[in-house]
C-alpha cells in the first residue's frame, strides 16, 4: 500500500479533468521455482512472476497520454492509457557441476 496524497498533489490539475483521485494498491505479484536435480552435476531451473496492476496503477496509467510520439501517436490527440496489462517475467536456467 501507498500514501497517494503527494502522487494527487502533483497530478492536482489532471485529476481534476479527469475527475477522481488514485487509489492506494498498486501492484500484486506472486512468483514460483521448480528446481529440478537430474544427476548430481546437472540441473535445470525454471522460475517466473506475475505481476497483476492494482486500482492505483491503473489510475496513475490513465494520467498518462499514449499518443505521444515516440509511442507511436501523433501530436494534438490524447488517448488514456489502459495500465491493465500483467507484466510477465520468467527465466531458465541449465547448471552443470563437475
């Protein structure tokens, strides 16, 4: 949890736009390994995380414009971002030992 009151003083002007304040969970993440022992010399790990955006990072998304370029927009428009994706994370790994 967060104490958004300095993130809405500073996002004062487009929060009143946009109406509504940030909410205060940002992110929930939970993770797992396999360790998996083929013989005593060699093993192969596997381990990754989801991380699932709360209320309050999809606020703080929606202040932002994902039109701008660079972002592959344009100049004059304004679109909100959604913020609702997971972000994904794994990785694998081969140990050997001799």
């Amino acid at each position: 949890m967060l104490n958004t009151t300095v993130l809405e003083a500073a996002f004062a002007p487009e929060l009143a736009v946009r109406g509504g304040g940030i909410r205060k969970g940002q992110l929930q993440e939970i993770g797992g390994s396999i360790l998996w022992t083929l013989n005593p010399h060699f093993d192969i790990r596997l381990a990754g995380n989801i991380a699932i955006p709360l209320g309050g990072y999809i606020d703080l998304a929606h202040l932002g414009n994902c039109n701008a370029p660079g972002g592959g927009g344009v100049y004059g428009g304004s679109a909100r971002c959604g913020g609702t994706d997971p972000a994904l994370r794994a990785e694998l790994r081969f140990r050997a030992r001799f």
